[in-house]
C-alpha cells in the first residue's frame, strides 16, 4: 500500500508542532536560502520551497535517527530513499493544495487564527497565546508571520479536500474475511527433530585425501581476508581523564543548570484521545465504562495507533484543564471527557512516576565523570592547532608519540576488525580509504579525541595452508556428512508416511502439538517449521532443515477459527479498519499522482541538490 498519505487525518495543530519541534535548523545553512524565495519545484502555480524541504527531510532523518540511535548523514539518507519519500510527500501535498486552490476552497481567518492560537507551542509561561513566542518560533523556522499563516490555511484546505476524498472508504467483507481466514486459520501437527541417535548409520571418518578434497572444494571458508597494515597515533579524553580536575564550582554550576533533571515534580504516563464532539466523547466514556471496548481499541477505531495517542511522561503543567482529573487517579484508569485546545478528549493514566529530588551530593559522582571527561576534550582542542603543525611540518607518526601526548600504535584491518581504535567509525572509515601517497593528518572522532594514521602496506586475501586449518577442515567435513545423513533418513521418514505408515512408528522422538496459526510459535522447533506446516497437504509429511538441524512434521486438517469468539470479531474489526485506512490513503495517492499529471509537475533538481549539500 502507498505511504504517500501516511499522516493522513493528522489534524492541522499537530502539523504546526511538528514544525516548531525542528528549531535550529539554521545550522544546516536553511537560513541562507533567501527566505525561501527559491523552489525544489512546483505543481501548477503551487510552490514547494526549498526551506519546505530542509525542514521536511531533517523532520523525517531526525525520525529515523530515534530509531537506529546514532546520528544520519544525508548520504545514508539517500541511500534509504529518504529523500525520494519526502519529495513525494511535498509534491502530492502540493496537487492537493493547488487543486484546493482551484476548487475555490479557503479558510477563514478566523480558524486560521484558533488553530494558531491554541497551539500549546505558542503559548507563554500563563498558558495563554504570546505574539513573541510565535514571532520567535517562526523567525527560527525563518518564516515571516504571512508566510507561515498562509501554510496553515493551505494545510487545512489541503486537510479538507483529502478527507473529502479518501473518508468514508471501508474494506469489502469479503477482503476483511479473506485476511482474517488466512490469519486465524490453525493446523495441528505431529513433528520430531532427526538427531544423531536416529541415524541407520555412522558417519564415516574421513581420511587425509577427503579431507583435502574438502579444502580445495570449500576454499572460501579457509582463506584470510585482504588486511590493510595502519600506524597510527590518537588521543581520546579518556587518556587525559586524570588529569582532568574539575572543582566543586563548576560541578555545583552544572548541578544548578540541570535542576529540572535532578529535580522533577511527579509525572504521570498518559494517552491522549481527541473527539470531534463532547457526545462523542461520551458515548466512548460510556462504552469504556460498560466494558465494551477497550482503550486502545476506541484509538483504532478513529484510525490511530498507540503511539499516536501516546503523552509519554507528564507533568500537571503539561495537561492544561485535564490536570486535576488526571492526578486525582491514585491507579491506572480513564477520565473525562474534558475539554482541551484540539477538542474534548478522553485520557488514559497508565502509571504514576513520584516525584524525584536528587541531591547534589547524589548528583555529584555522574558530574564529576561528564565534567572530567568534558575538561579533557578542552584539553584536547587547546592541543589539535600544535598537533596540526607539527604533521604538516613533517613530523612522523613516531615523532608524535615522542613529543605529544598522542600514542602509538598498529593494526592489521580487514572488514571484521572492530576491536581497539577500530572500533571508532571514524577511524575504519581513514582506514578504508587512505592510500600510501597520503600523509598523515589529524582527523577527529565523534567523542572528542582526535587520531592520524599512515597506510604500511595492503596484505592480499590468501587461503590459509591446509595444516594450519586441519582440526577445521575435519570439523566441518563431519556437521556436513551428519547433516547429509539426517537429510536421507529424514527423506526415508517422509516416503515411509506418505506411502501410508505413521510417523509416531518411525524411531523418532515425535511431539504432537496443538493447532497452531501462522503467527504461532511452536517452544522447540524453528519458526521455519510453521510456514511449512500450511504449505503441506494435510496428513502428509515433510522435512524441514534449519541450518544444521532436521525435522519432519505431518500437518492435521485445517481449523477454522469461531467466528463468534470475541477475539476473532476483534480481528476482525482491527483487520477492517486497517485495510479501510489503507484503502484510502491509496485513494488520496491516486488522487494527488492524477492531479500532478494534469496540472504539471516541475522540479529543480539543482535546488535540491543545493540543499542536501548544505545538511551535509
């Protein structure tokens, strides 16, 4: 299904928080893009800026960084097609937005000016709307207060005609019963690992010329990787951490700039979920209330997943009118509904954090740490112009550890090599491709240390003499015929149960296991083993290997599941309104692709080339 339309029905408050979330983004050069006055490209008479873009690709690579939990270049970005996914979403947004234009279809100024106003990103220490936050907010942004007015009437007409377009679209019946036929369907089946014990004979012992064959005939499992010989000189803050002495001064001034950390009032862990109107939101109270529907099922039902109701850790200040409720509940429960700046809602207390009061005598032992290492990266900057000097003036690598408080060493890398200096990326990446013509240079690592390094000599891949490997070889040779010689007996196990005998009278260990579904687990088998259980007939049998174990299995008769379970209507309900959902993100995709061909689609390819540049 596309992912074009993947925040379809995000209301228009959430899409301006999003925006103010990305602060600073002027250190990626956003700043320098003449305000905006230049484009990535167009459809129509509809603009898409290359401000809109930076923000839009770092928003979506900072997205990705939370998932992986190390930084993202712009290279790797491309190399995931991340850019390719956000220009796709900025050009689909703006067919939408300019057959909105077209269509006649405006906002008034006055539910521009609510839907500004009650965003809590723009609110002051009162709670209230502050013109000079606003202004600061979008200045940041580099946004002129028209400009980003005129976004939000945009995003909300644009919002409309996309709900007028893919809402109201459900799954056929017959697809929801297809999906949850195949998903709930169960099998039972009767299995047994073939071991050693269950051989009809020995593995034989090879001899020398065996063993030899199998060298020459596996050469790739027995060959040395090319290495590439590096001296090299770093220093890192950990080397100069005792000579790092941070006073109690500066310890007490970071304590003090810290105290919202090391002093946090009690929070809450809290769901959020919005309703278009109070009856609505009473009458999910009341289901909730009746036991006929859980929580998390009500978010669905609205098209939303956990994490998109999710408040994470909240303090009173952060809930506005539903404070008081919340934390009057001494145990997970739901209140409300109560009425917020996006609608009357519903919110779901899922755990209580006391409150935490860390003393600077507490605090003191982990300052101490980060201060000293902080203080030895100074030191480490203070020294990089001298250590800079002194390899361009010819200094050897040996001459660096004489003279400097840099240390010396050597490795041998090849591309599993990830122990020492090699585990830096920085490094394996200089180590990769420095040749013998370069000379050395100081480069950086992300901690603060700073290295150089010399290529010595490339040694090439080369297969490892017979007898330095032997005990490996023989190794081997044995788990391949074992394994050969599970796969005949199990081979003989599978003719013996088709040709009509029983498994159970086989010789082997067998299990008879309930009815499984697709997603099931089986507690000693692979996960392979239930993929084939439904791709074979049932009451025959066949094998299933998993590196270096054999099984048999012989499935049961297929087990529809009840449809009157609750669970299953559950499924059911969940299946219909993903697909649904699915449906019509499809839909508003085909609708904005039809819009981009009829209205003409324009792109500067230099300017974006211009802006990923920058955020390198």
């Amino acid at each position: 299904m596309s992912t074009k339309f993947r925040t379809h029905g995000k209301g228009v408050v959430v899409w301006i928080l999003l925006a103010v979330m990305v602060l600073g983004l002027g250190g990626f050069g956003i700043s320098s893009f003449s305000g905006g006055s230049q484009k990535i490209g167009s459809v129509g008479d509809t603009d898409i800026t290359v401000n809109d873009y930076a923000r839009a690709l770092q928003r979506q690579m900072n997205a990705v960084q939370q998932q992986i939990g190390r930084p993202l270049t712009v290279t790797e970005a491309k190399s995931y097609g991340i850019d390719q996914q956000v220009q796709a979403q900025l050009f689909a947004q703006a067919a939408l937005s300019e057959e909105a234009r077209r269509l006649g279809l405006s906002i008034g100024d006055a539910e521009v000016a609510r839907q500004i106003t009650g965003a809590s990103a723009f609110h002051g220490p009162n709670g209230q709307f502050d013109r000079e936050t606003y202004r600061m907010a979008l200045r940041q942004q580099g946004y002129t207060e028209g400009d980003f007015e005129r976004q939000v009437r945009d995003d909300i007409a644009r919002n409309l005609l996309q709900g007028a377009i893919a809402s109201g679209i459900s799954a056929p019946k017959t697809l929801v019963d297809a999906y949850a036929d195949y998903i709930t369907e169960s099998r039972p089946v009767s299995w047994a690992e073939v071991t050693e014990m269950d051989l009809t004979q020995e593995p034989a012992e090879p001899d020398e010329a065996a063993l030899q064959s199998y060298y020459d005939a596996h050469q790739d499992r027995y060959t040395s990787p090319e290495s590439r010989e590096i001296t090299y000189v770093w220093l890192t803050p950990d080397m100069l951490k005792d000579e790092a002495t941070p006073d109690d001064t500066t310890l007490r001034a970071m304590y003090d700039q810290r105290s919202d950390e090391y002093r946090q009032p009690e929070r809450r862990l809290v769901d959020k979920l919005v309703f278009p109107s109070e009856e609505e939101a009473q009458k999910a109270a009341d289901r909730l209330n009746a036991g006929q529907i859980s929580f998390e099922d009500l978010a669905r039902e609205r098209g939303l997943d956990i994490t998109d109701i999710d408040l994470g850790e909240v303090t009173r200040g952060d809930l506005g009118n539903a404070a008081d409720a919340v934390f009057a509940l001494t145990e997970p429960g739901v209140v409300g509904p109560v009425a917020t700046d996006l609608g009357p809602a519903l919110f779901k207390m899922n755990g209580i954090l006391p409150a935490d009061d860390t003393t600077f005598e507490q605090a003191k032992p982990d300052l101490e740490a980060e201060a000293t290492i902080d203080q030895a990266r100074a030191m480490i900057t203070a020294m990089t112009a001298d250590l800079e000097d002194r390899l361009a003036s010819g200094a050897t690598l040996e001459d660096m550890a004489k003279d400097t408080k840099m240390e010396l060493g050597h490795i041998s890398m090849t591309p599993e090599t990830k122990d020492g200096i090699a585990a830096y990326e920085d490094f394996r990446t200089a180590a990769n491709s420095v040749t013998q013509q370069d000379f050395p240079e100081l480069r950086t690592f992300d901690d603060g240390g700073v290295f150089a390094l010399q290529l010595d000599g490339i040694t090439p891949a080369a297969p490892i003499p017979f007898a330095e490997v032997r005990d490996r070889v023989i190794e081997d040779w044995r788990n391949d015929e074992l394994a050969r010689l599970k796969a005949e007996r199990a081979e003989e196990v599978v003719a013996a149960v088709d040709a009509g005998a029983v498994l159970a009278d086989q010789g082997l260990l067998v299990t008879n296991s309930a009815p499984v579904e697709r997603t099931g687990f089986i507690e000693g088998a692979p996960t392979t083993l239930i993929g084939k259980i439904f791709e074979t007939e049932p009451g025959k049998a066949a094998m299933v290997t998993d590196q270096d174990r054999v099984f048999v299995l012989v499935p049961g008769a297929s087990i529809a599941a009840d449809p009157a379970a609750p669970e299953t209507a559950q499924l059911r309900d969940a299946l219909a309104q993903r697909l649904g959902q699915s449906m019509s993100n499809d839909l508003a995709t085909l609708f904005a692709t039809a819009a981009e061909a009829k209205l003409g689609l324009n792109v500067n390819t230099a300017a974006i080339n211009a802006v990923q540049a920058q955020m390198q």
